[in-house]
C-alpha cells in the first residue's frame, strides 16, 4: 500500500541521516565484520555490507578497508583478493 511505502521511505530516510550525521553503521554489519560468514557466502556478504556503507556514505576505499580487516577473507576455502574485494565493493555502489 502507498501509505506502507511512505512510511518506509521515512524511516529510512531519518535512518540513513541519522549514520550519515554520525559517521556510524547498523550493529548487524559489525556481527558481520566480527563474526564472519558461511563458507560460499563470502562474495554476498561482502556486498550486503558495501551496498548499505555506501548508501551511508563511506567511501570505497574505507569499506574495501573494512572488509579486508574483518574475517570475511577468511570465510573461504581460498584467498579473497583485495582486487576481487573492490570489484565486489563497486558493483554494490553501483546498485
């Protein structure tokens, strides 16, 4: 319904200012950071999280950052590139 939406679209709006005023992130990304992902989910997560920190204003190279620090690399059975971090970080900037 139309008014669902408006509603929606409100406290995201006052959701995204309020992290972009702050210079802060949801606390479900940090569990992500911290915890790390199921193996295979590596690629996903790691776009979950640049889509949302993008939306919030932070700059690629400070989410790559993020990423390449947390234990998302670690999430595999192989090596997750920085190269293949930041082909997965701009793909979600540009959704």
């Amino acid at each position: 319904p139309p008014k669902a939406r408006q509603n929606f679209a409100k406290k995201r709006k006052a959701y995204e200012t309020h992290h972009k005023n702050n210079g802060t992130y949801p606390s479900w990304i940090d569990g992500k950071l911290e915890g790390g992902c199921a193996i295979g989910m590596r690629n996903k997560t790691t776009y979950m999280i640049a889509a949302e920190l993008s939306k919030l204003g932070f700059s690629k190279d400070k989410i790559v950052d993020m990423i390449e620090q947390s234990s998302i690399p670690a999430c595999g059975n192989d090596d997750f590139s920085k190269g293949e971090i930041e082909r997965t970080v701009l793909s979600a900037m540009r959704r």
